[in-house]
C-alpha cells in the first residue's frame, strides 16, 4: 500500500468510530520554549490530555508531522528516521482499553489485511506502585483468539537481566517499565512533578527472520530486541497518571487513551519488508538520487537513507517556517542539510544538485500537506543556498581536517564548526572513516560556552518537554497577541507570524517583513499595544467553526481543515486569534510593553525581542 492510502484508511477508521480529524500541529510548536521540535503525536495535546475540553470532542485523530532530532545519528539503518508522520487517535476521558486495543487490531488486520500471525503485543508487567495490565491481556487473548490463534503469555523480565529470556513460543509479552510505560519524559522515576503517564501495549510486527541482525544470532530474540526482525508500528498508552511532587502517582481527572503508531512503518508493514526508504513517499527522490548519482540504493544504503531521511525532514522544517542558522532548530535544519550535502558527495551527485531532490518530496505530500506546494520555491532557494554557502568552506575544512594529526580534540572540532562550518556527526563520520576518535565531551562543552556567549540573555528551557505556564510567560503569550495585531495595523495585513518563543524574562516575535522597521513603527506599534492594556480588556476564548473564525477576521498560524471546530481568543474587541492558550483573564496587569530590538531573522523575516516591565 502506498503511504497516503494507509494514512487515509487510518483516519477513516477512527472517524467512523466517531472520531473528529484534528490537523496536524506545526512541526516546530509555536508559544512553547520548552521544546524544538513536536516529537510525537500526543505533544500538541497535553492540555487536553491534562483535563481541558478540547473544542473537537473526546475522541480525536490525526496524523502529525514529528521530527526526533535523537535519531539522526541512528539515520542509516533500514528503520530510523528524524522526521516521521505518527498516526495518532486519542480517547480524552471516554472510551479505554477495551474499545482501543479491538480497534487497533481490527485496523492492521481487517483494513490493511495483514496476517494476525505475524503480530506480537507487550504489556505492562507491573511495578512503581502499579499493577500488572492484566486487563489488556485478557483484551489481547481474546483477539487472537477470534483469528484462531493462542496467545501464550511469557515474562520477559527487567532490563537488568537483559531480557534475554527469548521467544518461548510467547505471543503476549510482559517487560518492565522501561519498555512498557510512557511519558514524554520516559520511566516513572524521571517523570517531573505535573507530567502525566502511563503503561502502554505495544505492537510489533515480525518481518521473518531473514530481516533480523545476524549480530542476533547468538543472542536470544524477543519483540523488543530492536533486532530488526520485530519492528514495532503501534503504541497504546493508557494514561491514568500524574506525577505528584512527592514522587508518587496521583490519578488524571479522566482516563486517556494516547495512541500513536509510525505511519510509514505500518505501510512498511503491508509491503512485507522492514525497510521504511522503500515505502513509495520515498521512492520518487531515491530514483532521482540513482538518477544523478549513476549509482543504486543497494549496496549505497547509508548515504541514500542519509540525504532521503535528512533532505524530507528538512523539506518539511522549511514548510513550516524555519530558516538554516547556527541556532535552535535552524541548527538542526543546517546539519540536515549540510549532512546531505556532504552524503551527495560521497555518491557523486554533482555540485548543486541536492535541492532538486527537495521537489520529489513536495509533489508526494502536496496534497495533503498543501503549504509545501505554497511554499515549493522558498524550500528549493533555501536549500540551494545552504549547499552552496557550505561549499564555500567544504574543502578548505576538507583539507584542516586532513591536517590534523591522530585524535580530534574537542577544539580541533569547534575550529571545523566555527570557521568551516562542519557540524560535529560531520566530523564524527570523517573521524571514523579515519579510524580516529573526537572528544565529543570537550566540543560539547566548547559549544555550549559559545552559544552562551551568541545568545542575548540566557533563554530559559525546561526539561521534558513541560509546557511553561508560569504566569510571566501566559502574561508575554497575551502580549505577544497584542503584538500580532499591533503589527498588522501599523505596517500592514500582509504581515504574517513565523514563529514564537516565550521564556519568563521576554517574548520573541518572528514576522514576515521584507525590511528593518524605522523607529517610528516601532515607536507606534509599542504605543498601540501599552493603549490596549490601559483599557484593561477582558480575554476570552471560543470554540467556532474554521469559516465562522475566518469570517471574523481571525489572524494567526492554524492548519485546520474546513468544518473544524477551533479556538479562537479575543481581547476586548481589539484582537482576535486563532490559540490553544494559555491567557491571561485580563490584560490589565501586563505592565508596560517595551521593544528591546528589532532586527533580521532570515530572508524577509524580522525577529521582535520585548519585554514587560
Ligand atoms: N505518545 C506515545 C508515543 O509517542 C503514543 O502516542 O509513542
């Protein structure tokens, strides 16, 4: 089956079990500074998940667009991506475990018709104070039974032990809390004070033995043994639980289900093969890589997988708005990029040539992710200009690198990042087609200070992923609405957001705009927002269809589809936006709004730095 198919039976499916389609969140979060990039489908909806109505219903679907920047050095085998589609449907205080697991199965099996033999499902076995999920064992039993088969039950043990205990004929597996319990955060014992968690059910898919690692041979395999063999294409996370500041579980006000499953895994799944680059979103740019390159996807994996895993992620970022720089996610953009550039290399594309391959993966998701087609020339320039800007330094870095004699001291990698340009898995791939080592730990170190040092103010991040609500960031979110409208009214409609960071010391707002704004635009925009806060304008939201809220004029970044429910916050009458929160009631106690710069982003993108004093 092609990508596009499963994904669109999926959300079929979970409509017609009275699911509303929800559209995918941008793959960089906006008004969250906690985080780089969405990473999996739950993370848009943690305020639901935490007891907010959410303005489509209780049972939700989608498929979000997700980016894991922790893979890309995993990028090379046949089943790690940095960029994902995960298919996701929630259940926020409605349906559970019973109507979940049924559902799932009766997806893979019923509608994409894959054989109930080569399913294996884990469980919670139990443990911090939770008990043992038999209640999906006996859901789980039951299924396989309807399909003839006996599911045998087999305990897998702790990572301590290794897992070793291998197959055992099993078919339902029980680990401990490091396989099966999820969080954003991971294990029970790293969860902060306020996330919620759960146990989970896993489902994994056997490809056949021929697939699995022969480094597994002598070892003995089980579904979770990332040997290649089992690759797992769903996740049922039943969330119950919250992490209370004594280190125990307190329960959610409602039971969640939170389910995500690797769409492009799935679709793996009904090809019979582990090796997610041959699923069809890939194959226009692989063909287009042999095209260029004169040379075949086998026997050239590595580097085809690099630049088809690293060019679509990147395609995607740009999409969405980010822009090559040396920090935060344009960072990450920049190594995508300039990983590729130098994968091309290696497979003799010629010079110039990488953004071309961008285009391939445009017209494979156009139709349903419509801004790439909006945005198609923007992504190419962006990454023919990246390349060449790499180029400028690639050889001369090329040749400081041969320079250096043995192992790579952590200064000796900052110098290829600083004055080459060379991101570190750049040098770290080098290093070992070398056979020599970096001190990784000393460049990261070098790095950290330089970036200290780039940085205006230290930005403040909070660890796991928790949304920042602290109540001077909701202020700075508020003003950074005021700010929205304030723009568009003195320098025009056109002016369009790009993007939002909030710390607790500041907002930062990125527009479009195509020059430096004078200081009388920024004079009159500062005196528009402090007049709105003098008039003490109550802030309130409503849930309204997507026609109703544009009909009224409302601004800002959504992907919503027609006949939507969204959210949309007014303050006072003055503005109107479309915002999941959080706000504050009134804008009364904002204090005094402040630009402290304004100054280029990227092309045609200024970045605005204010503060509430
Ligand atoms: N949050 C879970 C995951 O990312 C299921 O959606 O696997």
């Amino acid at each position: 089956m092609k990508v596009s198919e499963v994904r669109e039976k999926y959300l079929e499916f979970f409509k017609r079990n009275d699911h509303a389609e929800i559209a995918s969140a941008p793959i960089v979060p906006e008004n969250d500074p906690t985080t780089l990039f969405t990473s999996s489908g739950m993370q848009p909806l943690v305020p639901y998940l935490l007891g907010e109505e959410h303005p489509a219903g209780a049972r939700l679907v989608d498929s979000q667009k997700c980016f894991r920047a922790d893979d890309i050095e995993e990028v090379g085998d046949n089943r790690h991506t940095t960029f994902f589609e995960m298919l996701g449907n929630w259940s926020l205080g409605d349906y559970f475990k019973k109507e979940q697991l049924p559902w799932f199965f009766s997806f893979l099996v019923d509608e994409l018709g894959l054989d109930p033999n080569r399913i294996y499902v884990t469980v919670y076995e139990g443990g911090e104070g939770i008990e043992k999920d038999t209640e999906s064992v006996e859901i789980w039993k039951e299924l396989f039974a309807s399909k003839g088969i006996e599911a045998k039950e087999v305990h897998i043990g702790s990572e301590e032990d290794g897992y070793t205990k291998g197959m055992q004929g099993g078919r339902i597996f029980f680990y401990d809390a490091k396989k099966n319990w999820w969080s954003r955060s991971g294990t029970p014992d790293k969860m902060p004070a306020g996330e919620p968690g759960g146990p989970d059910s896993e489902v994994f898919y056997d490809f056949g033995e021929e697939f699995a690692d022969p480094s597994y041979a002598d070892k003995e395999l089980h579904p979770n043994s990332d040997s290649g063999q089992f690759i797992e294409i769903g996740n049922s996370v039943f969330m119950e639980f919250l992490k209370k500041e004594d280190g125990s579980f307190d329960t959610l006000p409602r039971r969640n289900v939170d389910f995500g499953g690797g769409l492009e895994r799935i679709t793996a799944a009904t090809l019979g093969n582990p090796d997610v680059f041959l699923v069809d979103v890939f194959t226009p740019t692989r063909e287009k890589i042999e095209e260029l390159s004169g040379k075949a996807y086998v026997g050239n994996e590595n580097s085809f997988r690099v630049i088809l895993d690293h060019l679509r992620g990147a395609t995607f970022m740009i999409g969405d708005g980010v822009m090559p720089s040396n920090t935060e996610a344009g960072y990450i953009l920049r190594r995508l990029i300039r990983r590729s550039v130098r994968h091309a290399d290696l497979l003799g594309i010629p010079e110039g040539k990488l953004s071309e391959l961008t285009r391939p993966f445009i017209s494979v998701y156009k139709d349903h992710y419509t801004n790439l087609a909006e945005k198609e020339e923007e992504i190419v320039k962006a990454i023919a200009d990246e390349e060449e800007k790499f180029r400028k330094t690639l050889k001369s870095g090329m040749k400081q690198f041969e320079k250096i004699e043995g192992d790579i001291s952590g200064e000796d990698a900052f110098v290829l990042f600083t004055s080459y340009g060379f991101p570190l898995e750049l040098t770290l791939e080098l290093a070992q087609e070398k056979g020599v080592k970096v001190d990784v730990d000393a460049y990261k170190k070098a790095f950290e200070e330089h970036q200290a040092k780039s940085r205006a103010g230290a930005e403040q991040k909070f660890k796991g992923g928790l949304a920042d609500d602290s109540e001077m960031s909701v202020k700075y979110h508020t003003a950074t609405h005021l700010l929205h409208r304030a723009l568009k009214d003195v320098l025009g409609e056109d002016v369009m957001q790009k993007g939002s960071n909030i710390t607790p010391e500041r907002l930062r707002f990125d527009f479009s705009f195509d020059r430096k704004m004078t200081d009388e635009e920024k004079e009159e925009v500062t005196k528009i927002v402090n007049e709105q806060i003098a008039k003490e304008l109550p802030v309130t939201f409503e849930d309204i269809s997507m026609e109703e809220a544009k009909k009224r004029g409302a601004i800002g970044l959504f992907e919503e589809k027609y006949g939507d429910t969204v959210r949309v916050y007014s303050i006072g009458d003055y503005s109107l936006e479309f915002c999941g929160g959080p706000h504050v009631e009134n804008i009364k106690d904002l204090g005094v709004f402040r630009i402290k710069k304004e100054e280029a982003s990227s092309a045609g993108v200024r970045r605005i730095k204010a503060v509430l004093e």
